[in-house]
C-alpha cells in the first residue's frame, strides 16, 4: 500500500508565476490536510478537505492560495503570484477518518523556492 | 489559539548519551503527538499520549506526559546517529498544531 504522495518534490518558480502543488493520499482516505513549513519550524496547518469539499480553510492565506480535492485525481494546492515569502516546503498529509484518533500520514513534501 | 513551546531549539550530543526533550502547552492538551521527522521527509508518528501521567515506551524512547496534560517529555536512552532528527510535539484537537521542534543530531 503506497503511502502519501507529492509531487513535485522541487518545485523553483519566479514572482509572479504560479506554483501547483499535488498530493495523492493513500488508498482508502478521504481526509487531506495541507502544512507548510518554514526552515527549522514545525508545520502550521493550512488546509483540511474532505472529497469535494474544503472543511477548514483557516490557516490558509485569503488571497492567492486555493486548494480542491476531486472527485477523481490528487489533491491540488494553488499559489498564485508566489512571492519569495512563499518558500517553504508544503506537506501534505492524509487520514481515513477525522480527530485525535485518527492518524495523520504525511507525504514526503514539496519544497517550493521563489525567486 | 495554544502554543506548544519546545526545549531545546538544537540538540548535539554523542552516541551513546542520554537525552530529554520538552513540550509545553499554554493549556491542557487533549491528546498529544510526538512525530520526528527527517531531513527532506515528511514527520512520522512515533505516539499518541492522552492520559495524565502516561508513560510509553517505544524501544530506547520514553515518551512521559504531564499529570496535568500541559507537558510532555521524551527521554532516549543510548542515542544514536540513526535517531538525528526534528523531533515535533503536535496537539491532535480538531486540526493539528505542531510545535517549532527539537533538532537533534547524534555524533557517531
């Protein structure tokens, strides 16, 4: 059973060009989180969607960041107009149910880097 | 929103010492996580504490959470190289909140 999968691993892109970030969750989860993480920090939580739906988008940026889950086909995390602030390596993650109790899997990240 | 502050920032020590690392919460945490996470991966789950004043133990790792649920330690025995990493403590509420980690690194 494969895990979590991101891709790409390197992504560089220049201001203003748009970065799309993938993340197929393991057979069986419906649940995707997105994290990023800057240098040497722990991970802040972005985004939590659930098969055709965003459930929490409280820690993503309102502007320039979107994110979808289809029906059919990988998780999708937008950055519009990147700017250099946006560098930083975003982790997905993913879960069959939701809460303490169930654990999160993790992807093994993009690195995103903005020139 | 809870803080969860991790001691120390950086750790260097040589194979075959002991270690402890922290995590402090600002509140009571309902559950608690202790992931690590390697260089260019994404954090693996080592333990989930709930319980006041649980202890479990993972091979060479104690993992020790606070009476009152507002800390958490996790002790390695004999560390060794293989064990360098980010070490990240995360409230596991409704969504997620990890702490800013421990980096160790064990000198061989």
């Amino acid at each position: 059973n494969a895990g979590v999968m991101q891709n790409p691993r390197h992504l560089v892109r220049r201001r203003g060009q748009e970065a799309r970030l993938r993340c197929s969750p393991m057979k069986g989860h419906s649940h995707v989180y997105w994290y990023r993480q800057l240098p040497e920090e722990g991970l802040k939580f972005m985004v939590y969607l659930q098969k055709e739906n965003i459930i929490d988008e409280s820690g993503m940026p309102k502007e320039r960041f979107s994110a979808e889950f289809p029906k059919e086909g990988p998780s999708i995390l937008r950055i519009q107009q990147v700017v250099r602030g946006d560098s930083a390596a975003y982790f997905c993650a993913s879960s069959q149910g939701h809460g303490a109790n169930n654990e999160q899997f993790f992807g093994p990240g993009t690195r995103l880097t903005v020139l | 929103t809870q803080l969860l502050e991790q001691s120390p920032q950086f750790l260097s020590i040589q194979e075959g010492e002991n270690l402890t690392v922290y995590c402090n919460s600002s509140s009571v945490f309902s559950s608690l996580q202790w992931y690590r996470q390697e260089p260019g991966e994404g954090p693996v789950l080592l333990v989930t504490v709930v319980t006041g004043g649980e202890v479990k133990k993972l091979k060479r790792l104690t993992f020790q959470f606070g009476d009152a649920r507002k800390d958490s330690s996790l002790h390695i025995t004999a560390a060794q190289p293989g064990d360098t990493g980010l070490y990240l403590c995360a409230e596991a509420a409704r969504m997620m909140v990890f702490g800013a980690g421990t980096i160790l690194r064990v000198k061989s």
